[in-house]
C-alpha cells in the first residue's frame, strides 16, 4: 500500500466509518477492510498513529473544501459565513466520523494540532470581522470561534442541523450584540478623523 492508496483509504474511513471500527484501532480496520496489517503500519505504525492520521486528513480534507469555496473573495460577511457555513455541513456529512473520534480529543498531539488549527483560525476570523468594520476584531473573534464550535456541537449532539442556532450566530455578528457594525463604523468615523 503506497501513500496514496493509504490517503484513499482514510478518506473511506472518514466518509463512511464502520460502527465495526469502534473503539479505532488497526487490527479493526485491517479487518474490515481487508488489508494486511503489516501494509497499515507501514504509515502508522500503532493504534495512536492511525488515530493521529485519520484525524489530520480530516482536518486537511476540511481546509480545502472550505478554501476552494471561498477562494477570489473579498475578506467580509460574505465570505466569513460561506466558510463556517461550509465548515458545519462537513461536520454533519462526517457526523458518524465525529462520533467514532470523539475519544481521540485527548491524545496529546491531535490536542495540539486541534489547538494550532484553532489560532489559525482565530486570526483568520478576526480579518474577516476586521473587513466588516468590527471595532476589536482581534477580541471578538475568539468569541465567534466559540459559537461557531457550540452550534457543531449541538448539531452533532442532535444529528441535524440547526437552523435556529445557525442563524442566531449572524444575527449576533451582524448586529455586534445590538449594532449593527456598519452603524458603529458609522458613527465612529468622526471620532477618528477629529470631526464633528
């Protein structure tokens, strides 16, 4: 098995996971799949290895989806909800996928690169509130990471989506928790260039 073969298969798992596979594990997935063992630990070589590349193709399969979706867009609102809207509907596609990983959360090193992709992300999010005239993007982009996680989570508590939630999340962005932010960069203006 080369590495493409082996990317192929991960990208099966993550489509489709067997409720067979769980707990994950490579003799599970030798098993159904019907692949050698030994050509699976040729790229990982136990348990926690695969675990730690399942989860990464996930993560890079997202990034693309989500960056040829917005690719040529200008930084704002627009773009902002395609992304994260993109982001939850991949999360439900893959909603049996979530639930087969949600133990491997505390292995040390998916920890880690959950943690990098989510400063990534953080100041990705805060151009984008920059470009819509947020006040203090960098303060409030952090809060938007957090509701945008809240609604995946409550999506794959419930197994659907949730358009009520969905919503309330650009209501809030929109309205900046009560003004609307071209209102605010409105009557702002004068106050940064000193005129009345």
């Amino acid at each position: 098995m080369n590495t493409d073969e082996f990317n192929q298969l991960l990208d099966q798992l993550i489509a489709a996971p067997d409720n067979r596979l769980n707990p994950l594990s490579l003799a599970r997935v030798a098993e159904v799949t019907q692949h050698p063992i030994a050509s699976l630990q040729a790229h990982a070589s136990d348990d926690e290895a695969l675990a730690i590349a399942i989860h990464l193709r996930h993560l890079e399969t997202i990034v693309k989806k989500v960056t040829a979706l917005i690719e040529g867009m200008p930084a704002g609102r627009l773009r902002l909800q395609l992304a994260v809207e993109q982001f939850w509907d991949i999360c439900l596609e893959r909603l049996a996928y979530r639930r087969l990983m949600l133990n491997t959360r505390r292995n040390p090193d998916i920890s880690a690169e959950l943690d990098r992709r989510n400063r990534n992300f953080v100041h990705l999010v805060s151009a984008e509130l920059a470009a819509m005239g947020a006040p203090d993007s960098n303060a409030m982009a952090p809060l938007v990471r957090a509701m945008m996680e809240s609604v995946a989570a409550a999506e794959l508590k419930v197994g659907t989506r949730l358009p009520a939630q969905r919503a309330a999340v650009w209501q809030l962005l929109d309205h900046n928790w009560g003004h609307p932010l071209q209102e605010l960069r409105a009557n702002q203006r004068p106050l940064l260039t000193g005129t009345a």
